[in-house]
C-alpha cells in the first residue's frame, strides 16, 4: 500500500478553546473547543465567545521537491517537511527528479528509512514513470507500488510518446496508483523564459505559449479517456488547459487538476522586475489566464492547491534571467498568500480555500482527508486571520530563500500545526 512515512515520536495532548472550527468537508463553522488526547480528537464542544482564531483540517501538499537524494544543499527531508509544518501542512508528497531520480524499489526505500528518521510530518514519495524520467522505458511501476510509491510522475519533463503514456496509463491500474502529468509540448516551449506574449516581446526572450501547455492536457486527457483511467495534471497555468479540462470531466473523464499560489496571484507582468524568483515552469501568464484558474479552483474544475515548492542553492538564482533555474519557494507562504490576494479582497471564499489547500488534494492520491470530527486522528491548523507579516529569508525553515514574496506584507499566519496527532509547529 502507499506510505507515508514522518518520523516517530509519542502524539500530544492538546486542548483549543473557544475557536471557529471551520471545516468545509464535515459542513462545520462554529465556534468550540476541540481537546485532542494521544493525537486523536476526543471532544468537541460549544463554546461562549471565541478567541477569534480559527481551526481548520490542516493541509496537504500534492506537489514538492525536497531535493533528497542529490541536492541536499537546497533541501532535505528534515528542512523541507519542517517548512511544510510552518505553513500548516500535515502531509506532502515528493516529487521524484532527484539524483538519483526514484525510478527503483531501492531508491524509493532508502528515501522511505530517511523519511521515518528525519521528516517532521508525513511526506510520500511519487516515482518517476519512466526510467530515468527519459521518456524511453517505463520504470516497474508495480514493484514500486509495492515498495510504497504514492503515484507516479515525470513532473519536469512530458511524456512526449503518446504509445508510452497509454501504457503508463494501463500499468498504473495495475499498480493501483494514480498517473500524474506535467503537460509541455517541448517543440512548442523549446528555448522559453517566460510566458509568450506583450511581455516576452519587451524584453525580447524566448515566449512559451499556452498551446504548448494546452494541447498536451488534450492529448493527454484524450488518452485517459480512451482507457477509461483516471489522470492528474499538474500545475496547470492556461485557460485552454482548464478548458480542455472542464470538458473532459464534463465527458466523464476521472481528470484531476492543480494550481499554484504563484499562477493564481501573479500575471506575466510580474516577470518585468527581471527577478529570477519569478522565473518557474511553466511560466506566468496573462491576466485571462489568471482569472480562468481562479473561477476553475472556485467551481471545483481544479480540485486542488499546490506549491510546487521548489527550492534552489542562492548561486543559482543571483544571475541573470535568462541563465536561472525554472522554481520558486512555496510551503511556508502558500496560505498567507491566498489569503491576501484572494480570500481578503472577496475573490474566494475562505471555506473553498481550505478545502482546495486539504480534502481536494488528499482525494487525488487516495488519502485520508483530514477532519475535525471525534475520533478523527488530530491533523490540524491553527490560524491568526488578523495577523500581518512580512516575508523575510531569515524566518524560512526551508534551506533555500527563492521566494517570489520576499520582502511582501502578508495577512493571516499559521499559529500551530498538528500532523499525524503530533504538535508540528507552533509559532
């Protein structure tokens, strides 16, 4: 079965008083006090008054890079899941482009043991579809279901071989695990910076259009349903691809999707500063863009929130544009983000938000959705929606700083996280 695996450690007792329980899955908005014994919650009652804090199922991150194994100067196991709990997160899956890249039983259960050492809450691994992520030879998939794989991706790079993708597709149902794809037509994207349009053209880089995104989630999808078998797309970015999207669920289609706090905040204007923590893949697009994944996460087209928290050396970053890594940060700001660009201003409603940052992405890969309801293992966050902050480097647990927020005035912080019934963050 999949694993998800933290390390050990004896669960906590806890006690919330007087705060807006608000979870949108269990249809629960009032204000109680939650107590929690040994990690599970053993009583929910009324309360007079409130504190004015709110507690939510805490979050669960379908898309990360923790750099392990090979990069381990830009993230590890320990910092990465520790700036997972610093922005509320109870559970994250790990993306599998490392060196060596998780396309083997004994790559996937050395990162398992690591895991069960040294992560702060529970982290799962996907492994790559193909061997190598080169797009030439599919991994064996089922004995690394076996072995604990969440899923399986080649996130970075497409499957450009449609015969491949199809029996990736077929070999997926009978490992049991869902088939995530990063959607790139890579002779359309070849050569790119940033997204092509006005913005492009200014500063005369190289443009990846959204067809390059759009029509590989068509082929994509197309393949899912003519096997009649359930697929993710990841961090999606074009109103085409939420279009191809809609329609093939529309049509029955078992298609999932993802965003990013990046994509749903930020336009291609951004990229103007020319600063290389706006530099990410795929790249930010227009404002049509923008709008048509924000109204896909509101209805429910897009089922959930991802960071795509990808961490880079700060060598890597302080070049020019064009010479820097595709990536940006994102576990520790994701929900403050949200939260003041579009929750605040009315755009989102704060109920979506977290059922989107939540149950939305724990259905994906068949978890356990967090819940606050007795009996229910304690996966929680606490949130001070009044609290300001601003984003700063030093205050990152994660290792690398390559924020698209440094230096931004956030509203709404994570006070306390509890993962897997245990006190992972307190603030």
């Amino acid at each position: 079965m999949m694993t998800l695996v933290a390390s050990n450690g004896r669960r906590d007792s806890l006690v919330f008083e007087g705060v807006r329980v608000l979870d949108p899955g269990q249809g629960i908005d009032e204000t109680l006090t939650v107590a929690v014994e040994e990690g599970v919650i053993v009583r929910m009652e009324p309360a007079a008054g409130g504190n004015g804090k709110v507690l939510a199922p805490a979050f669960v991150d379908p898309h990360v890079h923790l750099r392990t194994p090979g990069r381990e100067d830009e993230e590890d196991l320990e910092s990465g899941t520790r700036a997972a709990a610093a922005g509320g997160y109870c559970a994250v899956l790990a993306m599998p482009n490392t060196d060596p890249v998780v396309d083997s039983a004994a790559v996937l259960r050395a990162l398992v043991e690591r895991a069960r050492e040294t992560a702060a809450v529970p982290v799962g691994f996907l492994a790559a579809i193909t061997k190598g992520q080169q797009g030439a030879e599919l991994s064996e998939m089922v004995e690394l279901a076996e072995s604990g794989a969440a899923g399986f991706t080649d996130d970075g790079r497409p499957v450009v071989a449609p015969g491949l993708l199809r029996r990736a597709l077929q070999y997926g149902a009978a490992a049991g695990r869902p088939i995530a794809v990063h959607c790139e037509e890579p002779t359309l994207s070849r050569g790119a910076h940033v997204h092509e349009g006005v913005v492009s053209a200014e500063l005369g880089f190289g443009g990846y259009p959204s067809v390059a995104e759009s029509v590989m989630v068509g082929r994509d999808l197309a393949l899912a349903r003519y096997e009649a078998r359930p697929l993710h797309l990841l961090h999606l970015s074009a109103r085409e691809s939420v279009d191809e999207l809609r329609r093939a669920r529309a049509a029955g289609v078992a298609a999932t999707g993802e965003v990013t706090p990046h994509h749903l905040c930020l336009t291609e204007d951004a990229v103007r500063s020319l600063d290389p923590n706006l530099k990410m893949n795929p790249p930010l697009r227009s404002e049509d863009d923008r709008s048509a994944l924000v109204e896909a996460l509101r209805d429910g087209t897009i089922a959930a929130v991802a960071t795509d928290h990808a961490p880079h050396a700060r060598h890597e970053k302080e070049v020019p544009f064009e010479e820097a890594p595709f990536g940006v940060t994102g576990l520790e700001t994701a929900f403050a983000a949200l939260y003041t660009q579009l929750v605040e201003p009315g755009v989102l409603p704060l109920a979506t938000l977290l059922e989107r940052m939540s149950a939305g992405p724990a259905a994906i890969y068949g978890l356990e959705p967090p819940r606050i309801e007795v009996g229910a293992p304690a996966n929680l966050v606490l949130l001070d929606l009044e609290a300001t902050w601003h984003v700063d480097e030093g205050s990152f647990r994660s290792k690398s700083a390559n924020s698209w927020l440094l230096g931004e005035k956030l509203r709404g912080r994570v006070l306390q996280t509890v993962a897997a019934g245990k006190l992972v963050h307190s603030a």
